[in-house]
C-alpha cells in the first residue's frame, strides 16, 4: 500500500494535529506501508516558522517517511482575513506540487482538516491517480469559524448604522454562511470515506449530508506505555519552585482565541486568597502574550506561564499537576474534541473541561462518571466552583476512571492497528 497523508500540520511540532500526524506517519511505515507526507514547514503553534526551517518547498526522509514540504504564508499576528490568507496559500503551493507527484500512484490520499481549501485538489487528484479519497476531520474549520465569531468580519462589512443597511447586512452574511456551509457539503459527500476523532463529529459530519456508509471513527491516542501515572513529578515540582503542599493547577497546550484561557485568569483571581494554589499556564501560541498582558494588569502572583516543553517531559509535567484544564469557548468545544485530553487521561489525571453535556466531552464524562469534571463553558462561576471541587478531591491519587478508560479505547497501538485495517479494507471495494 501507498499511502499520502496531506496535512498543513506535521512534526516536529508538540501539540495538536502536528503530532499525531508526526506519529501516524512513521507507525504505518513500520507496517510495511510506503508513506508519504504533503505538509508545510513547522510554524505551530508559535506561528512562526521553526528554526532549522525554510519556509519553501523541499523534500526530506524522517523515519523511513517521505516528506515533502510547502511554503505557507505565516501572519505574525492573526485575523479572521490572514488566517484564509494562511490557508490559502498552503492549499495553493501543495496543489502546485501535488502535480509533481502524479508518479507516486498513491492508494490512500489522506487529508486532514484543517484545511478544507485542500479538498479540491485532493479529489482532483484522486481522479487522475485512482486514489481512494479520506478526508479525517480534526477540527470542523467551517463550524469553528462561525461558532467562534471568527467570520463576524463579513457582517461588519456589510452592515451601517441605518436600519435598511443592517437588514441588507444580516441577509448578505446568512447568503455567504450558506454558500460557504453548501460547498463544504458538496466536498465532503465526494470523498470515499469522512473519518473524525469523536462520534459526536461523525454526527456532525453526516448532518452535512455524508452518507452513513462512509463515516469511520479513527480517535486521537495516547501512548499508554509512555504516558502513565506511574512516572513521578516530584523532582519537577521542586525544580519549578513548588512545594510538596502547593496544589498545582495546569493547563498545557495552544494559547489561542478559541480556548477562552480568561476563565483562567478569572479563576486565579477568585483564588488569589488561598496561598497553596498555584497556576501554570505551558505552551504558546497568537494569544500567549495578549493573556500574559492580562494576568499582569490583574496583579496575578499565583500564576506562571512557561514555553512549551520537550516531549520527554511531558509524563512528569502531568504527574506534577493536581488538577488539569481543558478550556474552550462554547462554540469549539461542540466541534472540536481537544488533543490534550488523551495524556491527560493516560497519565490518570483529574481534569476540569469546560464544555456542555450534548457535547462529545459532555457524553463521556456522563458514561464514565469520574472521569474528569464537565462544566458550562465561558461561565467564570460554575469554572471557579467546579475548580473549587476537584481541589478538594485528593488529587496525589491516580484517578483510575481516567487512566482504565484510556488503556481501553485511545492506546495508540491498539488504534493505529484497527485504522491500518480499515485502510485495507477500503481499498478492496
């Protein structure tokens, strides 16, 4: 089997869809499958290209993998209008080397959303090599982007301060989202097979009018052998100056606009009073320091932010914590299923998510009761309380729930081999 994963995302970046595509791509090589990488230069979630980078096209081999990498214009600041520009220019410069890749007669094309832009040409070609087409849904970029406010710039535009002009404006802004909501329609029902990480997104794809028949549920994963509880954070903790009686609260991973990170801000606030919790906020990303400006204009001395850390790290940065943060607004958290939460649960943490019951995360914390604590999204007192509670809980504990959970439905091994499957099974239709 050939097999082309085509993604805007891939290693070396140390979070979200960078990594998993970063792990796929050398697991399908070690089951004996020639794999292929169409992807930009590394540039998440900094939003700057990597060092050791170029920003151009090129072609190297990582882990018995081709790679084959495309220039992406990168906003140093990003905005509804440079964010289409970003992806855009990434679509255009991959379909131009799409076309220097006809020879590879792929079987599988596998592209990742985001991004959507990526679609015509994936299925163009498709068509002109006989690939079966996958599209795997990471993030729905169309819901996002209207659940986020993130197109409200379509409706400035279109709107004034007379009345007739504001009607005119509403109706011109509901033309678009349906013209935009019709063509991901109409791209969607054209592939072979819509993969996505959650049910609830599967449902949400087949609302879009995918057929049942094509729908394939391919989860994000922990390595469970890597990741467990059983790896200790105390040497870590007092090397990042915390004592063995701070109760550590951590969130890790992308500073961006949808994750809402001023509930945070909010809730260390609220608990400036108690001396022994302490705040950590890891990673970086277009918002990292707009939230750091933020916590120093509140006075916050009970929170820290750091740079993303190295791999290797990662299991004693989650054993150090006491309670871990998955935040979202409430219009992501009903289409994206956070990365994070798959070591989290690994390492057998307890966890606060905002998120409502109908959502995917709403769903799992109602089936595993204890798995982590789910409450409203973008509602400071229900995060603070919800807070409140699971630092009373004895949080030095594994939580069981959590980590049996993750060792039964998201181990990597076990997930990777059920998709090589599926992919064989594709192509004998």
């Amino acid at each position: 089997m050939k097999f082309l994963l085509y993604s805007i995302n891939h290693t070396p970046e140390l979070t979200g869809i960078g990594k998993y595509n970063g792990e796929l791509a050398p697991a399908l090589a070690q089951y004996g499958i020639e794999t292929h990488v169409l992807t930009a230069p590394p540039y998440y979630p900094e939003w700057q290209v990597h060092d050791g980078f170029k920003n151009r096209y090129s072609r190297s081999e990582e882990s018995g993998v081709s790679v084959y990498r495309c220039p992406l214009y990168v906003p140093k600041k990003v905005s509804t209008i440079k964010r289409l520009v970003h992806l855009s220019s990434f679509a255009f410069s991959s379909a131009l080397r799409l076309i220097t890749l006809l020879r590879l007669k792929p079987n599988v094309v596998f592209l990742v959303q985001p991004t959507l832009f990526c679609a015509p040409a994936t299925l163009l070609y498709c068509k002109l090599t006989g690939a079966k087409s996958v599209m795997h849904i990471q993030d729905f970029e169309i819901d996002a982007m209207f659940g986020l406010g993130l197109a409200g710039s379509l409706k400035d535009k279109s709107t004034t301060t007379e009345a007739p002009s504001k009607a005119g404006g509403k109706n011109k802004t509901s033309l678009v989202k349906r013209i935009i909501r019709a063509a991901e329609t109409w791209l969607l029902k054209r592939f072979d097979v819509v993969s996505s990480i959650s049910y609830s997104m599967l449902d949400n794809a087949k609302s879009k009018g995918v057929d049942e028949s094509k729908l394939l549920f391919f989860p994000n994963w922990a390595d469970t052998n890597f990741v467990t509880p059983d790896v200790s954070g105390d040497a870590l903790r007092q090397e990042w100056g915390f004592t063995e009686a701070d109760k550590i609260v951590l969130y890790s991973g992308n500073i961006g606009q949808k994750q809402g990170l001023e509930i945070v801000l909010d809730a260390a606030q609220a608990l400036n009073s108690r001396p022994e919790v302490k705040f950590v906020i890891i990673g970086s990303g277009a918002y990292s320091h707009t939230l750091q400006q933020m916590a120093t204009d509140r006075k916050l001395g009970n929170i820290q932010f750091k740079p993303l850390q190295p791999w290797d790290l990662v299991p004693q940065i989650l054993s150090m914590a006491d309670v871990h943060l998955v935040v979202q607004k409430r219009g992501a958290a009903d289409a994206v299923l956070p990365s994070k939460l798959t070591n989290i649960l690994s390492a057998g943490g307890h966890a606060l998510i905002t998120a409502d019951a109908d959502t995917e995360l709403g769903k799992i914390a109602a089936k595993f009761p204890g798995i982590y604590q789910c409450v409203e999204p973008e509602n400071s007192d229900a995060f603070v309380s919800g807070l409140t509670q699971c630092l009373a809980l004895d949080t030095r504990q594994i939580n069981t729930v959590a980590r049996e959970y993750a060792v039964a439905n998201i181990n990597m091994n076990t997930v990777i081999d059920r998709f090589v499957d599926d992919m064989r099974v594709l192509l004998k239709r």
